[in-house]
C-alpha cells in the first residue's frame, strides 16, 4: 500500500476543512434551490423581484466562500483538479451541491481511514 497523502497529524485539519466545507455545501445549495424554485417564479409570474435580489446577492457571494471552503479542503485531502472543478461547477446547479457534499465527504472519510489503518500497520 502506498504511503496516504493525509498524515495523522493532519487528520483535525482535514475535518475541521470537510465540516467548513459541508456548512458552505448545503447554504449555497439550499439558497439556490429557493432561488431558482421560489424567487425567480415570483419575479416572473407575480412582478415581485426582490427575493431574487436578496437571495441572488447571498448566493452569489457566499458561493465565493463555498469556492474558497472546496479549494482548502481539496489541499488537504490531496484532490486531483478535476474534483474541485466538479465540485465548483455543482454549486451552480439546483440540488447537485447536495450529491457533491456526499461524494467529497465520502471521498474524505474514505482517505482518513486509509491513513489511520496506513499508520497502525506501519507501527
């Protein structure tokens, strides 16, 4: 088995990065499902704009955080680029940022334990 990118040291990093990760993963995704299934309808059908200007606004800018959260969680966990550009472009479509939060979580507890079996076979 070849040495795990994350070490044991790492390990409480690694975590704290998927839980930041996870926070920004289900804010974003839920505030686009109500953008795109609530605010723009009401726009649209109803001339009310404004929760398309509130929500879009928080979307936006708290996607930029989702962005950041991926990126770091991806150094840590040792991500090919694609995966960050799969998971970046996830916060763009009404319910993927949820399927993508799995995987990655997934993809990250998968590693962490490759790590600790890694270490306690090796000592």
């Amino acid at each position: 088995m070849d040495e795990p990118w994350i070490t044991p040291e790492e390990i409480p990093s690694v975590r704290g990065a998927l839980l930041r990760y996870r926070v920004m993963a289900y804010v974003v995704g839920t505030l686009l499902i109500l953008l795109v299934c609530i605010a723009m309808p009401l726009k649209y059908a109803a001339d009310m704009p404004t929760m398309v200007n509130v929500v879009g606004v928080a979307h936006g800018w708290l996607y930029a955080v989702l962005l950041i959260t991926a990126y770091m969680l991806g150094r840590r966990a040792g991500w090919p680029l694609t995966r960050l550009l799969l998971i970046a472009l996830a916060g763009t479509v009404p319910f993927l940022s949820f399927v993508a939060e799995h995987y990655a979580r997934k993809d990250v507890q998968r590693r962490i334990a490759e790590t600790q079996e890694y270490y306690r076979t090796v000592e």
